[in-house]
C-alpha cells in the first residue's frame, strides 16, 4: 500500500499520515507499506514488479463532506482513463489518476502488468492551503481510514 500526497498543502498529508499509523499496525507479512510523499513517477515506476493488489490512500474530492471516507476501484485501465484528459506530467503534484495512467503507458511500452486489483481508499478534504498539519475533520478520518485499509488488506491475503 502506498500513502501519497504533501504534508506542506494541509489536508493532501492525509494518505502520508494513514501509512504512517499502518506502519505500526500488525500486518500480514506479504504487506509493504510506503511513505510515497510526492514521489508519485517513482510509484509508478515500483508497480511494475509484478504487484498483485495496490492500495493506494489519498486525498479524493468528490464533493462529500469533509472526512468522508471512499473506497475506489480502480483495477480497470479503461474506466480509469475514460472520458479523461491526459494530465501532464508533474514529478510534485501526482495525483492517483495521474500515477495509475503513468503506470497504464509504463506497462503498454514495457509489456509489464499493472496490479490485478487496484483500489483507493480517498478522504474528501476541507482544505488543501499551503500549511502543514490535516484539518480536524481529516485527521478524525485517519483511523477509520486505517481500519478500512487493514480490514482489505487482510481480506487480500485470504482471496
């Protein structure tokens, strides 16, 4: 599982402050968990080990109230890029979709196989200003995002 996001824009910390508490959590042993930050190209670049599930765990504006939890699967290529603008390229501001069509480009020029299950476990944000510390609604989230994340990841491990 892979927590990104920028601990210096306010609530995009939440997926870095979600692996961190995972981190110290007792987790099946086939479990690797990242601290990806904003190295969003080198997470792409790391899914074509032959990963079999990604976790990814972010910030995900999706108009709900701030701290709302969503759990997106994203497994597909063709629903993840459908009816979606390529973004460009920027090393600092990687967003998950961003990271997953990266990864889509890697594995059509490679012949590598992106993850068979992808899924997002996204925060709706109260704010994104520069600044560095998550927003009380978004840190309230954090344990129930690492409840979720532990209870898929142990759910993986017996599928």
């Amino acid at each position: 599982m892979a927590g990104v996001g920028n601990i210096f824009l306010g609530d995009d910390g939440f997926g870095v402050e979600t692996v961190r508490r995972l981190a110290q959590e007792d987790l099946p042993p086939h479990v690797e968990v990242a601290d990806v930050g904003v190295r969003g190209v080198h997470l792409a670049y790391r899914l074509l080990d032959d990963w079999d599930t990604l976790v990814l765990v972010d910030v995900a504006a999706r108009g709900g109230a701030p701290g709302t939890l969503y759990l997106i699967d994203a497994s597909t290529a063709g629903e993840r890029t459908a009816d979606r603008q390529p973004a460009p390229l920027d090393g600092h501001r990687m967003t998950p979709d961003a990271v997953l069509a990266l990864l889509d480009t890697l594995c059509a020029g490679t012949g590598a196989t992106a993850p068979r299950r992808i899924l997002v476990v996204g925060c709706e944000p109260a704010c994104l200003d520069e600044g560095i510390g998550l927003s009380p609604p978004v840190a309230a989230a954090v344990p129930g995002a690492v409840r979720m994340v532990t209870e898929l990841v142990r759910q993986e491990a017996v599928v």
